[in-house]
C-alpha cells in the first residue's frame, strides 16, 4: 500500500483505479519564474579563514554539503496542472478531500478551474498558511502566505474529524476565562505556521520543504486510519510523513530523482518497506526505491 515513485505523474495518474484515494494533497510547483534552491552548510571550527562568528567571538568556516534545486517556471501553468486535477478527481473516493497547496500567483485561476472540475459547491475553504519569515520588500505589503484550496467530492458527505483537530492559544486568554484559555480555541482558516527552521531536526534541506504541523492537521481532521492517502507533486515527503505517523497508507510519487531519494531517507523509520538501502553499493546513501519505483 506504502509507495514512493519516481516517475512524472501523468504516467502514474491515468493507471490507478477509479475512486481509490481517500485524500490527495498536492503541493506542486507555484510557476514563480525562478530556480528553487536550498544548499545545506555545516561550519568548522576556523579562527583565521572562519567566514561567520558564532559564540563568545569564535569564528566558523561554512562548508557546502549539497544543493537540490528545480526549476519553477511553466508557459501555461493551468494548462498543466488541468490534466493533473481531473486525474485526482477521478481517483477520489467519493467521500474524499482534495488540498492544493499554491501561492498568489495561481490561486484565483485554479479556484476557477477546480470549480469547473469538482462543481462550485464542493469548494469548503480556501486556508491561508499565514508565515513571518524572509524578506521584507519596501515597494509593497509583503506576502507571507500560500493559499490553500480545499474542495469535497461530495459536498454533502466528506471526512471531516472534528475532535482530532489541534487547539491553538486564545489571543486574548484573560478575556476567556481560566477554562477556556487552559483548553485554548480550534483554529480558523488561517493557519499560524512558521516554516521549517533552518537549525531543525525537520529540516531535509529540500526547497519549499512544509512543516510537519502543517500537513499533519490535514491528515488527522481528513483522512481516518488505514485510509490511503496520495502526493503527486510529493518533494520532500512531508505528506507521506504525516501519513505514516498517523496510521494511514500513502502514495507519494515526484519525478525529481533528489525528490524521490529525500522521501526515501525520511520515510524508512515508519515504513522501512517501502525503501531498501544498500551499502555495499559505491553510493551508500542512495536508496533503491520499490513498490514499482525506478
């Protein structure tokens, strides 16, 4: 059932069976005209070439351990995300919930394409991923949030588990009461979030990485245990983590080869048979992927 592929996924897509997933989450390229690129350091100890001073003045010399990075830029985004769209809508089950993860750039065309796909009354909610992170630009407000877009496949009969959503603090505590501040409040659609810390355990080092918290609160409210769940546009797993660590089956397919050997590392805790390391090869770091994976 547990499955990282490697492959473009309209060569996946159109060979799953009809109503098969319970929930799709798809996170895919926001077409922002740039190279997407994060490179992972480590720092050494270097007092006479050190580049950076860290505690009580002592100075550290960064070393580069890798670069992953893909290109983010399409001539006609709709036109390439609508096959992938009607594919999803196909293979979900009837009582399932689809999530698009996209930015201001897209949102307001896929809202209208999504409507034509799924019907306007399956729109539930667009979430705001509210961040304050990055740079802050002095010719405009600056955008710190993606949007995402949540459509039912039925509007009237959808897997919503109210009590498995997490609380979040009151803004204003005193003005609740000791109770209610102790038990704290069920979140809006919008989403408090900060990214994925550069120093944290988290972080993969793969770009546009998503916090755990994040893809975890869809898991839990959306989906119910042993359910299978899908990523199509899967980078670094984040999705297939959540899945895993909450009981359900998963699904993750991308067609970056640092995409595919990122999940494959993540993944293998909770789901070591999806994956086969083998270190007596030259490279004992890359996995070989299985479950139909190349």
């Amino acid at each position: 059932m547990n499955k990282i592929i490697l492959a473009d996924n309209m060569d996946v897509l159109p060979g799953m069976p009809s109503q098969s997933v319970d929930l799709i989450y798809i996170d895919p390229p926001f077409n922002t005209g740039k190279v997407q690129e994060r490179t992972q350091l480590r720092t050494m100890r270097d007092e006479e070439n050190g580049d950076r001073v860290g505690f009580q003045g002592r100075r550290y010399k960064s070393i580069e351990v890798a670069t992953r990075g893909f290109e983010d830029r399409f001539d006609d985004f709709i036109r390439f995300i609508e096959p992938r769209l009607c594919e999803a809508y196909r293979i979900l089950k009837p009582e399932g919930s689809f999530f698009l993860h996209i930015d201001y750039r897209e949102v307001h065309y896929c809202k209208v394409l999504l409507d034509a796909i799924f019907g306007r009354d399956s729109f539930k909610n667009e979430i705001v991923w509210a961040y304050d992170y990055g740079g802050r630009p002095k010719n405009r407000w600056p955008a710190k949030h993606d949007n995402i877009l949540w459509y039912a496949k039925d509007p009237e009969q959808y897997t919503f588990n109210y009590e498995e959503i997490d609380r979040v603090p009151y803004m204003a505590p005193g003005l609740v009461g000791a109770e209610k501040a102790a038990r704290g409040k069920t979140p809006t659609d919008v989403w408090w979030q900060t990214i994925v810390p550069t120093n944290s355990r988290e972080k993969t080092g793969y770009p546009t990485q998503k916090p755990l918290a994040l893809l975890m609160r869809i898991v839990k409210v959306h989906s119910r245990p042993a359910d299978l769940l899908m990523d199509f546009f899967a980078g670094s797993g984040t999705f297939g983590e959540a899945a895993a660590r909450n009981g359900r089956h998963f699904v993750l397919v991308d067609c970056n080869p640092e995409a595919a050997a990122v999940m494959a590392r993540r993944l293998v805790f909770a789901q070591p048979e999806c994956v086969n390391f083998t270190p007596e090869t030259e490279d004992a770091n890359q996995p070989t992927l299985l479950g139909g994976a190349r």
